[in-house]
C-alpha cells in the first residue's frame, strides 16, 4: 500500500514540488471523471463556514491607569455584557475577560457578540462600560489596537455536516436554526452544512484531522485542541483555538437568528494525503453526503433524509438586487430581517457581509432580489413534497475562500502541515 508520512509531505511543500488541491479542485476533478491517485495530490484544503454557538474571545483590555479600581464586577462592550477574568487583575486597571459569540446586547436586540468580534476586527470604536467591585463606573471607546491580548475559542465548531429543519406543525418557532421565526406549515426548509467542502466529511475516521493539527480559523493560524463538546463518532465536531487578533473580520461575524443573534466562523484544514484510504475517503461527493431533515420542535428527531447534492447544487452562491424592481417599504422589511446587516437604505447588498443565506430572495415579492436556491422533495408519512429551502446557514463561499487562503500559504511555504 502507498504510503507517506507528514514530514514527507513536509518535504515536498519546502521543496516547492507538493501538489496542493483545493477541495473544489479536486471535486471538479472527480467529477470530470479524471483518474486521481495518490502519486497526484499530497495535500487537499478543505473549508467550511457557519454559525458556531461555541465561539468565545478572551480579550485582555485596558481600561484606566493602574490602581484606579480594585476589580472589574461588570464589564458591557457595545451592550454586550463580558465575564470578567478568571484572572482578578487586581488594582492593574486592565482586565482579562471573556466574550461568548451568542451573547445579546442589552441595547440592541439585533446585535450581540458575533458582531461585536467583526467589529473589533474591522477596526470599529467599541463602547466599554466597567463597574467595579466598589461600584465606580469607567466608560471608554477602545479599538482593537489597544487590546492586550487576544484568543479565540471554540468549543464545538466544524460539526461534520449537520441537519436541515422543517416546521411539520405550522405554528410560528423561534429558533437559532432560521434566520427569522419559523412558521406555516412545511413551507420552508433551513438547512446547515457545507456538504462536500467540509474537512470532517473527508476524513470522518479522523485519520488526519486530530489534537495539534494546525488549522486556519478566521484567516489566523490555529490549532486543533481535541474534539469539541458534544462530539460522538457519528457526529464529531472539534474545538479549536487561535489568535484573535490576527483574523480577519470577513470570515467571523454576527447572524441573526429567530432566537437573536448567533456568531458565523470560517474554518480551512489541510488534509495531507498519507495513504490509500486517505485519499479514498477525499473521494466522496454532495450526492452521498447525507441531511437528515429533523422537525424544527425538536431537533433530535430526523423526519426523513435528503443529500447536500439536494440542496446546494446549481444554486447561487450570492443574491442578486434588481434597482428597477426596488420598493422602499418591502425593502425595509427584507433590510431589516437579513441576518448579516449588508443590505443599504437603497437596496445595494454590502457583498462583504453578505452570507448567500437567500433569505432576501425568499422574502422579496417585487423580484428586487433573487437567488436560485433550490426545492427539495420530501417523503413525510409516505407523501411526497416539494418544499423550498428558504434559508442557508453555511456558506460555501467563504468555505471556498479559507480553503483557497489555505492552499495559497502552503505554497508560499507560509503553514507547514
Ligand atoms: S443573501 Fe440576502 S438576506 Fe442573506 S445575507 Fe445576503 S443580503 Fe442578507
């Protein structure tokens, strides 16, 4: 049997003769029904992008001189209340605090921790109010430049693949798996996952994808921790870790949800192509990647079983606007519910926060907005039906851009696997 080791394939890429796939190239190239074997690809980046609930920053942040106050009970960035330590930091007049993605903001129910993180990133002024333990109150604007420190960690994240969800009853369901409340009976499929392009997927024995595989995580070079909270055999998922403060605010931000705001990460590991099975593994396509489709009441129980090829292939990535068929009052509506905040006043989408989550398409009757996302036929109790997916909660494009970042670095000799 074919074999090589990491360091071999170490080698190759300072050697400058390692071929590097993205996981679309080699996709395509499946597809193409070209012969891949394992003298042709040495490593494939793979990538997936979603919303991550387990995403937290520890941020170390100055707020007065020291000996100011004794210790932080309180702290609120933007509205969005941090924990303060575990370090007391006491009299340093700068403290270590924690900052969870999925937290509200008690100012604004549409914004929340994500946001806060693409933020801080993009180099916006963020508004700090500390309350001390003696009850003095410190309010400052502070930007990233200023932050001491910073780490990001995810304690469940890259779920290989995971469900779609339907609303079989009708009622109206708050819910962090759509972009907005769910409700009419089946009229409506929301689905996560980046299917083929997901690094689990393609390695789902974990051969490669382990405790100290260095990853990129936001566009910064991070690591593999273990596997996440949660995480079982059937449905592994992995905790990961790295450098805030070097991402890149366009693969991390906030997403509303029907349940408040929700955080998106993006995620690229490399799978070096060690052996036959390896890359046999690699070989699998959206046609033969399962989506179990589960009742939005209650996740745990699929209802029937659909594939990633039902609902992502020939869709478009991104939306499109249409300025001849814009109406100011739908526009509001549509404005007002995109989970990502990137449509403007007169209805141009802001691409760099869009998500291609279609929900603008589902929601314009004027034909401002469209975006082929596909319907998918169900079998429920025997019956079949056509149900429209109405809202996506991963985007392949930005999985597609990290994988690409990937494949790129290691080229340049920049990541060593
Ligand atoms: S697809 Fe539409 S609704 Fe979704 S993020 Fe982009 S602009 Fe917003």
């Amino acid at each position: 049997m074919s074999q090589r080791t990491v360091e071999e394939v170490n080698e190759k890429i300072r050697s400058g003769k390692a071929n590097v796939f993205t996981i679309t190239q080699l996709k395509d190239a499946i597809r193409n029904e070209e012969e891949i074997s394992f003298d042709d690809v040495d490593v494939v980046t793979t990538g997936t992008c979603g919303i991550m609930s387990g995403t937290a920053a520890i941020l170390h942040i100055p707020v007065t001189k020291p000996g100011e106050f004794k210790k932080a009970k309180s702290i609120f960035l933007n509205g969005v209340p941090a924990f303060p330590g575990p370090c007391p930091n006491e009299y340093l007049g700068s403290v270590d605090i924690i900052v969870y993605g999925t937290q509200h903001s008690l100012n604004n129910p549409d914004y929340g921790g994500g946001f806060l993180f693409k933020d801080f990133l993009s180099g916006e002024k963020i508004e700090l109010d500390l309350e001390s333990i003696d009850g003095e109150r410190f309010k400052k604007t502070i930007t990233i430049d200023e932050i001491g420190g910073g780490q990001l960690i995810g304690t469940r994240m890259a779920f290989k693949n995971y469900t779609a969800f339907i609303n079989p009853k009708g009622d109206k369901v708050n819910s962090i798996f759509n972009s907005i409340p769910m409700e009419g009976k089946l009229k409506g499929l929301s689905f996560s996952g980046c299917g083929e392009y997901n690094p689990l997927q393609n390695d789902p024995k974990q051969n490669v994808i382990n405790e100290g595989t260095k990853i990129l995580l936001n566009g910064s070079k991070g690591i593999i921790l273990g596997n996440g909270t949660r995480s079982s055999n059937d449905k592994p998922n992995l905790m990961l870790s790295a450098d805030f403060l070097d991402m890149d605010d366009e693969y991390i931000g906030g997403f509303k949800t029907g349940a408040g705001p929700e955080v998106y990460d993006t995620i690229a590991i490399p799978i070096p192509v060690l052996n036959e099975e390896i890359l046999e593994n690699l070989l699998i396509l959206d046609e033969d990647v399962k989506l179990p489709v589960a009742d939005i009441h209650g996740r745990h129980l699929p209802i029937t079983e659909i594939t990633y090829g039902d609902v992502w292939k020939d869709s478009d990535n991104r939306p499109k606007f249409h300025p001849d068929k814009f109406d100011e009052f739908e526009n509001e509506t549509i404005k007002n519910n995109c989970p990502t905040l990137a449509i403007n006043d007169n209805g141009t989408i802001n691409f760099d926060s869009c998500f291609g989550c279609g929900l603008c398409a589902t929601l314009s009757t004027t034909g401002a907005y469209t975006q082929k996302l596909n319907n998918v036929q169900l079998e429920i109790n025997n019956e079949k039906k056509d149900v429209p997916i109405v809202c996506r909660q991963s985007d392949r494009q930005r999985a597609l851009k990290i994988a690409t970042k990937l494949k790129k670095l290691i080229l340049d000799g920049k990541f060593e696997l």
